[in-house]
C-alpha cells in the first residue's frame, strides 16, 4: 500500500487540513529522508518525514501507511516522534517566553497586565478617597 506524505500528515493528525499540509509541503516545509519533495511523493514504511513548523523542525519516522484521518489514540501505532530533543526546548523557551518580546503598546494588554492596571488605578484613586472627605466638609462649613 502506497501513501502520498500530504495525505498521511493529515491523517497523523500532524496538520488540521489536507489542504493545509498540501500548501506545506508545496512550501518546501516537509522532508522525507533529508529531500525537500513534493505532495505527491508516496512514502514507505521506515521513511523520516521531517516538518518545519516555525520554529521548530519535527520529525516523525513512518511505521504504517494510512489512507484516513485517524483518531489520536491510534496514531503513536503509524508514527513515532523522533524530533531531537534540542528542537523541543526551542518549543518549550517560546511557550515561556509568552508575549515578552512584544513591544509596549502594541496590540491588546494581556490577562496579566490588564490586572495590573486595574490594581494601580484602583489604589491611585484610593488616595483621593480622603480629598473627597475633606471636600465635603469645607462645603458644610460655607
């Protein structure tokens, strides 16, 4: 049984689409066996598949061939991870990173600092709690 890598990246649930993994590997995003291919490259059980998702590069090693979309349960039983331990770090310092290389005053504050101007303006304004106090007492004297 033969496979085409667009169609066995969607169906190792790799990309959401079909259509999705078919533009990647048109991109030149997907390797098998360290040559940049085209979609209709048919893959043999043994092949590396490599995928450059930004920023990081997987590769997964081809156990069985697959013709449709499998559930997640099933799919460590036609692929196996082999991508290198230094591209999952490369992962995890991007999810740590979170949004600090984002410049100050660019898009949405976040949840963190949308609490955070909430907690300044509320006690800036609760130091001109005791003007309001003051004020109302000048004016029962007047």
């Amino acid at each position: 049984m033969d496979c085409r890598v667009d169609k066995w990246l969607w169906a190792v649930r790799v990309f959401k689409t079909r259509s999705i993994a078919t533009d990647a590997v048109k991109k030149g995003r997907v390797e098998v066996n360290d040559v940049i291919v085209k979609p209709s490259r048919m893959l043999k059980v043994g092949d590396v598949v490599k995928v450059r998702k930004s920023p990081v590069t997987y590769s997964f090693r081809v156990i069985q061939l697959v013709q449709n979309r499998l559930g997640a349960k099933l799919v460590p039983e036609y692929m196996e991870n082999i991508t290198p331990k230094s591209e999952l770090d490369i992962l995890d310092m991007v999810r740590i990173a979170g949004f600090v290389d984002r410049r100050k005053g660019l898009g949405r504050p976040t949840k963190k600092e949308g609490r955070e101007l909430e907690q300044f303006t509320s006690d800036l304004w609760s130091d001109f709690d005791d003007f309001d106090d003051l004020y109302d007492e000048d004016d029962e004297d007047v």
